[in-house]
C-alpha cells in the first residue's frame, strides 16, 4: 500500500514492532505490548511527526490507543483496521476471550513466552482469506511468534485529550473464523460525534487482498 498512498501525495511511515519482522531476532518474553507502544511513541518523537493518520491493524488497535494516549495532540485520525479496540486496562484478553487459550498455550509450552503464528492452522484461518500462492508465499517468509506478554499487558487510556482524536474503524466481513465475535462500535465516539465505520469485504488480511479499495477508503481521511 505504502506506492498507493505515496502516489497520493502523503508520506508513510511502515514502523515494525520489536520482535517481529526483520527483528524477530529481538523477541523474547520480556517484549510486550508497553514495548509496541514505546517503538511508535518514540518514532513519532524522532520524527517530529504531527497530523498523524495512526493505522492499527488486529493486535495493533492495543497498541495505537495506548500510543495515542501518550501524543494526543500529534494524532489527527485513529484507524482501528479490523483491530481490537480497547478500554483502559484491558489486555487482548479482555477484548477477545479467545487469545486466552493462546496465552495459556504459551505459558505451558516448553518456552514459556512464545505464541507460534496462526498461519500454522487451517489456510482459511491461519493466513485470513490470502490465497494468492505470491502473496502467501510473501506472508510466510515474515512471520514470527508473538511474545506473550503482548496479549497480556493492559493498555493505557487515563488520558482525558485522547478522547477528542477522531476514530476510524474499518472491518473486514468476508471469510470471517467460525467463533469469532467482534465487539460492536458504539454509535457516538469518545469525542461526542457519530461513529464511523467501513466495511471490506474480504478476509482479515485486507492490506494483502484489497490494498488499492483500503487506499481509497484511507484517503478519505485526508
């Protein structure tokens, strides 16, 4: 997406959490959800950033709320993309019951921290509707396990100027896992207007699916 939204005259930022990508090497059970936050707060500090778009997707919604929560006035847009959305003091497990069971599994597996990839399980739901045999080779080169301690931290919302900053939220309706359950968006956001909500129609992995429709719908925040 980054060319797509380059081409429209903005500047994208594509930030990897510590831990996964090209610093999987970094992982380990001390890297948790407060270390996320801490890897986007001080890109926005060393950049200087302001009028940010903060796109959050799955895990990543925990992640720019506690964000936004630290540079509220640096965020123009939160854009919770098919994301947990949180309150304060909630883990992912407060938000989605069903990462209990990973985080159990982690905690009695022979590590102690490591969540393997869900793209071991069944393609359908492993790899969230990508089917393009490109792409899912693309996806399986850069997975990595997630530490345990990312589903287990709470997330930070105590501060009262965060609750101005705008709220996007994009959901993606097709291929959806058996047993998965989203909460719903309350009609009015934190900041007193009416919700916004969009909707893909494809798989969880709508950046790998429908990268120029999700372009479009980012554009029109601005």
């Amino acid at each position: 997406m980054v060319p797509l939204l380059t081409a429209a005259g903005h500047r994208v930022l594509t930030p990897t959490l510590t831990g996964y990508g090209d610093t999987a090497h970094l992982a380990g059970p001390e890297v948790g959800l407060d270390t996320h936050v801490d890897d986007i707060v001080r890109l926005i500090a060393e950049e200087d950033l302001t009028d940010v778009v903060l796109v959050g997707h799955s895990y990543a919604g925990l992640v720019i709320s506690s964000a936004a929560n630290q540079l509220p006035e640096r965020i123009a847009n939160l854009v919770y993309l098919d994301a947990m959305v949180p309150e304060h003091g909630e883990s992912a497990a407060d938000v989605m019951p069903f990462t209990q069971a990973m985080i159990d599994h982690a905690l009695a597996s022979e590590s102690g921290w490591r969540i393997p990839p869900l793209a071991g399980m069944e393609p359908s739901w492993g790899l969230f509707g990508v089917t393009e045999p490109a792409d899912v080779e693309w996806l399986r080169s850069m997975l990595s396990d997630q530490p345990v301690r990312c589903l287990q931290q709470p997330v930070r919302l105590d501060n009262p100027a965060a609750n101005a900053i705008p709220r996007t939220h994009i959901h993606c309706v097709a291929n959806v896992p058996e047993g998965f359950s989203r909460r719903p968006v309350p009609a009015i956001q934190p900041n007193g207007t009416p919700a916004q909500v969009w909707e893909l129609e494809t798989g969880h992995d709508c950046m790998i699916t429908m990268p120029a429709e999700l372009t479009e719908l980012l554009l029109k925040l601005g």
